[in-house]
C-alpha cells in the first residue's frame, strides 16, 4: 500500500511539532527554576488594549522579578520589577474562587517610575515575595524616602 502525502503537510506537522517541542522546553525551563511561583499579573492586552489578568510564572533574582507570560514561545520576560522601583507596596485578601483552592493574596506595587504592577498570587507565595522584599539589603529599597 503506498500512500502520497502532500509535502506541505509533512512541513506544517514538523512545524506544529517543533514548536510543541520548544513550549515544553520553555516551560520546564522557566518552572524548574528556583524561586519561581505561580502568579496572575494585570496588564493590557495587545490587541485589544483592555486591561485583563494573564496568567504566567514569576521568579525571584536578586535584584529583580521576572514575569513569564504562561503561554508564550518568549525566553525573555515579559515584565520586569526592579526592587530599587519599589516604592511601596499593598496587599489585599482574595477568598478562594473554587472550594479547596487556596486562598489568594492582591499585591499593587507602587514604582519610583510612577507606574503600578498588579499581582495576584497564592498566598503561600505572597509570604515567600514578601520575605524577598525584607530581605534586601540596608539602603537597597527606597520605601518613598526621596
């Protein structure tokens, strides 16, 4: 039995199975990482440029956060948070959306550069980024005393 099949096909499936390839490695990449935790971040979308949440994985450095879109090819991250920026910080209780889930906190960061970030992340995860926050060193965070 001898079966003809098109040769745009075998490129578009290679293509479809070349990128599945990378988002996999992209994400082990990402999540495999120390520090890293699940977190909801509010921005405006691209195309629409309505402001909604979007989901991805946040990792601690030690200067900075870095904000990786969920689903994305990107290596680079999408949003970075310099902790010099932070100026101050609030955080709001959030009750837990579906039964067993673990409640979640919102954390608006106010920068130096006038602009604020959004966060929404479990709450387990808000006491680790809150202790990176702590931890800086002496002088490190400004805390609007300019």
């Amino acid at each position: 039995m001898h079966v003809d099949v098109p040769i745009t096909l075998v490129v578009i499936g290679t293509f479809c199975v070349l990128l599945a390839v990378l988002y996999v490695l992209r994400q082990l990449l990402v999540s495999r990482s120390l520090g890293s935790f699940e977190c909801a971040v509010l921005r405006r979308g691209h195309v629409t440029r309505r402001e909604g949440w979007q989901n991805g994985l946040m990792r601690f450095g030690i200067e900075r956060l870095r904000w990786y879109r969920a689903f994305s090819l990107r290596v680079r991250p999408e949003l970075t948070i310099d902790r010099r920026e932070i100026l101050d910080l609030e955080r709001t209780e959030v009750d837990a959306v579906v039964e067993g889930m673990e409640p979640h906190v919102l954390i608006e960061m106010r920068m130096s550069t006038g602009r604020a970030h959004r966060l929404l992340v479990a709450r387990s995860a808000a006491a680790g980024l809150l202790a990176w926050l702590e931890a800086a060193p002496a002088g490190f965070m400004r805390r609007g005393t300019d």
